[in-house]
C-alpha cells in the first residue's frame, strides 16, 4: 500500500514548502507551503489571519496535506505509490472534486467525486502503467483546457506542466 510520508519530499519540494506567495495569477490568494489562506481556515477556523498562515507549523501542514487530499483520495488504499502520489498531487492542484471525477471517469466508475471502494477497486485492478499515463494525460488535458479559458490559468500553464513532469511510474 502506498504511504503518505513517502510523496511529502515530493510534495514539499512542488510546493516550495516555506515559501509564502500571493500571485495575482493564482485564485489561491495568500499561500505558505503550498496551503491557501482559505484552506488554512477550513482546517483552523475561520478567524485565522494572513500572519497565522505564514506562520504555519510544519504538523499543520503535514496535517492539511494528509487528511485534506491524501486520505480524500484513499491514497493509504491505492496498492501503487506511483499512482497515490499522482491522484493526491491531482487534487492538491486541481481541486479534489475535479481529480476524483476524472479518475473515476478513467477507471470506469460513476465519477460522483467520492473516492470509496468501488473507485479503489477499480484503481487497484486497472494496468497500473496504464492509469498512471492516463492520469497524467487526463491532467494535462485539463491544464490546457483552463488555460485556454482564462488568462491568469494561461500564465501558470508552464508551470504546471512542469509540476507533472516531476512524477514517474514505478511498479
């Protein structure tokens, strides 16, 4: 089974773990590691302020990371690391719902945005070579399609090309 603390190097490294950014670019607003201010106060209410997040520990990000996208996407379920990592990176980027919906619709299953055993099922049964090159296309797809759409998604294409090209399968 694939195991949360194996993606975090990954994971800090994509997401300039210590580094507060606030592009005008990214809807996400004010962000430290990654964390938008906005999720920040999902997690840790909503009366946490723009100071609060920046001084965000590293078990709070830990935290938000783990319980808000791993375990959303039954990444400890998912028998290969490989395609954990991609799925749970898919829904930190792209929005959980989104990532789900669209792996599920790659795996055959109802895409109802609720990872559950029937979608595990699925994931764990599929060519795992195979899901994994189609989760990435399905992902790069998406970023061209946003960016076709909007200017500010326009100006981070690259870059978020460049944050999938990070993952390689592994049996």
């Amino acid at each position: 089974m694939a195991d949360f603390d194996k993606y975090v190097p990954l994971l800090s490294k994509l997401e300039g773990y210590g580094i507060y950014t606030n592009n005008p670019h990214d809807k996400g607003g004010h962000t430290m590691s990654g964390i938008t201010l906005k999720t920040f106060r999902e997690f840790y209410g909503e009366h946490k302020t723009v100071d609060d997040l920046k001084a965000m520990t590293y078990e709070q990000w830990h935290h938000i990371m783990k319980s808000g996208y791993w375990d959303k996407v039954g990444g400890d379920k998912i028998m290969n690391q490989s395609i954990a990592n991609l799925f749970a990176d898919f829904a930190i980027n792209c929005g959980q719902k989104t990532a789900i919906k669209k792996v599920q619709a790659l795996v055959g299953e109802d895409a109802d945005g609720v990872v559950g055993p029937l979608t595990l099922g699925a994931i764990n049964r599929a060519s795992q070579v195979l899901l994994f090159n189609g989760m990435k296309a399905t992902r790069e797809s998406h970023y061209y399609t946003l960016a076709w759409k909007d200017n500010d998604s326009r100006a981070n294409l690259k870059g978020w090309l460049n944050r999938l090209k990070q993952f390689t399968f592994n049996e």
